[in-house]
C-alpha cells in the first residue's frame, strides 16, 4: 500500500506525520518505506541526523524525484510512504496519482482550513482523508474544522493529533512516543483492508 502526505501548504506536519505514521508502523510489524519528495529533504534529514545520535530509523528513507516516483512499483508487503513539499505541483500530483490512499494533514485554524480545499481539489479518484495535526481539543478551532470538514463531506480520520513539543521535539530521533500517530496508522490499516 502507498500512503502519500499531500498538502500545497507548508508547516501543517506532513514531515511529522509521515514519519510518526512508518514509525508506528515499524512497531506493529509492518515493513515501510518513506519516500521524500520534498527538494527540501525534511524526511531524508531527519533520518540522517537520527542515525548520526546512533538512533536510526527502522526504516529507510529515500529521497525521489517525481518522475522516479511515478515509475517505482507499488509493493504490497510493504507500507510505502510518501511525504511531499508543499507547493510543488509536480511531486505533488505524482504523490496523488501513485497513491492508494491520501492523508492531508492540517491544522485547525481558519488559515489551515482555508487552504485544504485547494488541496483537496487536486485529489480525484484516490481514497483521501484529512489529518488535522497540532490540535488542541476541546477548542472551538478544532470542533469547528471537524464540523466545517464533515459538513462539506471531506473524510477526515476520527483520530486528530494533539498539540505537543514532544512531537516537534521528535525530528531527528527514532519515535518511541506516538501521541496519537499509532492510531492514525490503525485507521490505515483498516482502509487497506477494504
């Protein structure tokens, strides 16, 4: 299965996401790849400096340009993950096109919300769900993004993840704290299945 992290806006924790998501993976048992196609690097960096402190990720991390990305084959005996910069057009449509299922990660604020229906636009015929990131619930910004999503009939994943450090201060390590990630790849999980 292909996952693809997919938002034309930068900073809302497709890096994070992706990441946490084949890290929780890992724990589970399943074989992932990460894929970045972010000229930027974030995933590629991250796992660098993780294997620089001697705590490597348990999966390896390739960096892949969008052309490569279309022509890779999809493997089913591993979880593929694709994280994408924001803003590019063509590593974006690659991702969305070799993807068998969508996550578009956003925040909550009307800023996030304002721009996921550009990205949600560009998703046609691909399972797609949005992920809202960086939350704190039990705030009218988060019910209202859930409502607004739901009300527009935008899939969006029942998990959302919480506003923590602990998750920023994750870059450049092995996860061993998942805040929610592990039940966002349950979800995953249960969409392949179908």
């Amino acid at each position: 299965m292909r996952v693809s992290f997919v938002h034309t806006k930068g900073g809302v924790g497709k890096t994070t996401s992706a990441i946490m998501v084949a890290a929780a993976a890992t724990r589970h048992g399943r074989a992932v790849e990460v894929f970045d196609t972010d000229p930027q690097g974030s995933a590629s960096r991250w796992a660098e400096i993780a294997e620089g402190r001697g705590d490597t990720l348990p999966f390896p991390v390739r960096y892949l340009t969008a052309n490569e990305l279309r022509q890779l084959p999809a493997d089913e005996s591993t979880l593929q993950i694709v994280d994408t910069p924001p803003g590019e057009a063509a590593s974006i449509q690659a991702a969305i096109d070799t993807a068998d299922l969508v996550v578009v990660p956003s925040g909550a604020s009307p800023m996030d919300i304002d721009r996921v229906w550009p990205t949600i636009e560009t998703i046609t015929g691909h399972p797609a769900g949005v992920l809202l990131t960086g939350v704190l619930m039990h705030t009218r910004f988060y019910t209202e993004a859930r409502h607004l999503l739901e009300d527009q009939g935008v899939a969006t994943f029942y998990n959302a993840i919480p506003q923590r450090e602990e998750i920023k201060a994750a870059f450049g390590t092995n996860p061993i704290r998942f805040h929610g990630y592990d039940d966002v790849y349950q979800e995953i999980s249960e969409v392949e299945e179908l």
